[in-house]
C-alpha cells in the first residue's frame, strides 16, 4: 500500500512539472546545495527484518544546464536506526573502574541524482531519479562514564555491508529569499536564493547483512553478532533548506 500511495505522489509532481514547464521565464544555469533532515521508513523485506525507522541528515549538490529543467549532482546522507548503551568494567582485573559502552548502527547512502524541476517560480516541483549505495555500518564506542561533554575514548566499527541502490522521488522547493545580486554599496554580487525543500524519495536496496538493536550478544565474555539479511528497501521523507546561485 504504502509502495502504490508514494508512486501515485510521484506521478502528480511529474505531471505538473511537465504542464507547467513551459509556462514559466526560464534561469540561466543554476547550481544549487542543500541540506535535509530525514525520516527513513523500512519497506518491504526490510520492514520484517528491522521494523524501526531511521532519523537522519543528508547534504546534496547538483547543476543545472542553461535554461534546461534537467540538473545532476550527487547526495549524501547519514542514517541511524538505534543505539545500545550499556555500563561494564573496563577489564576484568579492574571491576571497580566502569565505563559506557554504545553500539550505533548506521547507514551511509550516497547517489547520483538526475533531476527534472521548473527552471524558475516561487514554487518549483520537481522529480528525480537516482543510482548509488547503501554502506551498513555497526559502530562501538567506548565513552568515560558521567563525563562532561563527549567522554569518548574508543571507537571502532565492528561488522559493515554494502549494497548497490536505485530509486526515484519529487518534491517542491519553496522560495522564501532571493537575493537582489546588488550589495549596500551598490556593486554587482553573486545572487543567491533560498528554498525551503519538501521531498519524498522510495530507494530500491539490493540485498545486504546489517546489525540492529540488540543484535549484539555478550555471554561469558564472548561477543555473538545476531546478522539480519534482506533486501534494503527505504522510503524517506525530507525537509532541508536549499541555496542556488
């Protein structure tokens, strides 16, 4: 269901992109940046394994050609899917000295994006397509017990995956500044504009090995890994601030 809703959005943005394309006064080439927070929903095989969203951040930079809808660029984004913290004696000749020990589990998702958006207009909707990879990554950290500030001391990555990713998204960049290119001296400065970006992105994982929440066993001072593997299907949802010049 979930699957038929987000394809159904993904249609309207691009109907509209294409309807109103023409009816707008058309930029000269464009580079944009930006940065998103995100919610990452589980899909899929995905969702049975793991069934507990992601919260995240992500930063994007792309071009777009002459008066051209299309733009590419490359996007990157960090999502964590839970953390274990635990106390333990720092070694066993030494119980009465403790520490925290916290097990993040992580992706990093990077891509290559092609874009098709309106060239100009406070509004611009706009729908992607993109290729890239999802890197699964469990993290241990060991952190000084009632430290100010970070306390950490040790961190290793313990158990890692990657896997290759496709998908597709729309959205909309809503304009809220646009620089008059004319500074307070009355000299020529670059221009520069502000959006705010509303996005939804279904991203196809291939399959892959990750650890979740309580998927690292400790028995008798032993270290067991419970691995999940599936197919790594995720559905985002973004909010970001967006620049192009």
């Amino acid at each position: 269901m979930k699957n038929h809703t987000f394809k159904f959005i993904f249609a309207i943005i691009l109907t509209g992109t294409i309807l109103f394309s023409g009816t707008q006064k058309a930029n000269a080439q464009e580079f944009q940046f930006g940065f998103d927070l995100h919610y990452a929903d589980p899909q899929g095989e995905f969702e049975v394994q793991l069934d507990n969203p992601g919260i995240g951040f992500g930063f994007w930079g792309g071009y777009r050609f002459g008066n051209s809808p299309l733009m590419l660029g490359l996007d990157f984004s960090y999502t964590n899917f839970g953390i274990d913290r635990r106390e333990e004696p720092l070694s066993s000749t030494i119980p009465d000295l403790r520490v925290e020990v916290e097990n993040n589990y992580n992706l990093i998702n990077g891509n290559l994006f092609m874009r098709l958006m309106l060239p100009s207009g406070v509004v611009r909707p706009y729908a992607e397509g993109l290729f890239g990879f999802n890197y699964f990554f469990t993290e241990t950290v060991l952190r000084q017990r009632g430290a100010i500030g970070d306390g950490e001391r040790l961190r290793d990555t313990n158990f890692e995956d990657v896997a290759m990713s496709f998908g597709f998204g729309g959205g909309l960049q809503i304009r809220v500044y646009e620089s008059s290119g004319i500074n307070e001296q009355g000299e020529e400065t670059t221009p520069a504009t502000f959006y705010i970006n509303l996005q939804g992105r279904y991203m196809m994982g291939r399959e892959a090995e990750y650890l979740q929440s309580g998927s690292i066993q400790i028995t008798n001072g032993d270290v067991f890994f419970d691995v999940s593997r599936s197919e790594t299907d995720l559905l985002y949802f973004k909010l970001g601030l967006h620049i192009g010049f």
